[in-house]
C-alpha cells in the first residue's frame, strides 16, 4: 500500500517516518554498500570475523565481532594488559596506544580497524629486559601512583619524543593533554617526559 500524501486525509508525521525507516533498513539489509567509486564492498559480521594484528612486532591472528574495540581485543583476546579500561568513553588516556606512530584511544577504536597497521603498547617499548628510557623515567622522577594512567602517559610520552626529542614543556603538556591522572603526578609525569635520556639503558629486576 502507498503512504498516503501530504495534502490527502490520513497523512502523518509518523506513518512517513515509518515508511521512509523502513525503505532505509531494506536498502541497507538487502543492498551491497558500495564506496565512492561506485564499488561494492562486502559486509563484515554480525558474526566474529577473521583479522590480524600487528602488535609489538608480532602478528596475532584472531576472530571478533565488528563491534569489538581494539582495547578489547588486545586485553581479553590476546592478554595484552597494558592499555587499562578507565573511563571506556575516550576521555582519560589510560587506554593509549601508539597506531603507525600516533597515539589513539583503543576503547575508540575498532579492532578490525586496526588491521594492516602497526600498534604499540607499552609491553612492546621494552628490549629483552632493558626499560624503555621513558619508561625508566617515570620510575626515577615518581611519575605513577595507583599506576591506572601510566601506562597511558608512557606511550603518548614515547610517541610525542619520537617525533619531537626535544620539546618545549608547553608542547610537552599539550601531547600529554589528553591523558588524565586521578592521582594528581603531573608535575612528576611532565618531569619524566621532559627528562628521559639520564634513565636509558637500565635493566628491570
């Protein structure tokens, strides 16, 4: 049956909503997407489909749902708990990654997104058992607390030194903005950013 007309008895807000819905939830169930090119591009899930993952250096083949984030799949698919699950909502930082050299929130971010990209956690800046400089750092200038955020803090510090070795503390405070500290170390935190190199080299244990 036809929905019915503006100007003609019976026409609704409602029943044209509905019509128009419906016609958009047939098209999108029905109808291959198709990019800008004009190009069909086929349909992933609802059910777990097949990905891979650069993380740290090593490939991890694994099977998600679309709807699973990256932080999830790194966290409880592959056991890599170094991005915490804080606020969950992109907000606080604790969950920061390095993905192809820019820090992203991985409670934000999709895992079959990250496919064909390298990520790093703060596992990954270790070599053997020698501690990341910034890593060291932040144990030399007292930057963690309950230690939530730091792991955050960590890979946004080694992210903003890798492109810039040597910033300012203005740029220093600003690549570090999107990161919260329940505890309040900030002082300490931006020292141990600022001041990495004294700590290079040193092993854990």
């Amino acid at each position: 049956m036809a929905p019915k007309k503006k100007d003609e008895p019976g026409f609704s807000r409602r029943s044209f909503l509905k019509t128009v819905g419906a016609g958009g939830v047939a098209a999108g169930v029905l109808g291959p997407a198709s990019t800008a090119e004009g190009q069909n591009v086929k349909a992933i899930g609802p059910a777990a489909s097949p990905i891979q993952l650069n993380v740290n250096g090593k490939f991890h083949r694994l099977e998600v749902e679309p709807r699973v984030t990256l932080l999830d799949a790194l966290r409880t698919r592959l056991n890599i708990t170094g991005p915490k699950r804080v606020c969950d909502r992109g907000s606080c930082g604790a969950c920061t990654v390095i993905l192809d050299g820019r820090t992203v929130y991985s409670c934000s971010m999709l895992a079959i997104e990250a496919q064909g990209k390298v990520i790093r956690t703060a596992e990954g800046l270790t070599e053997g058992t020698v501690l990341h400089s910034v890593q060291r750092a932040f144990c030399d200038h007292d930057g963690l607390m309950c230690g939530f955020c730091t792991p955050g803090f960590v890979t946004a510090a080694v992210a903003l030194l890798e492109k810039n070795p040597k910033p300012t503390r203005q740029e220093a405070r600003k690549a570090l903005d999107g990161n919260i500290c329940r505890c309040g170390t900030y002082p300490r935190v931006l020292e141990a950013a600022l001041n990495p190199k004294s700590a290079a080299g040193v092993k854990r244990g």
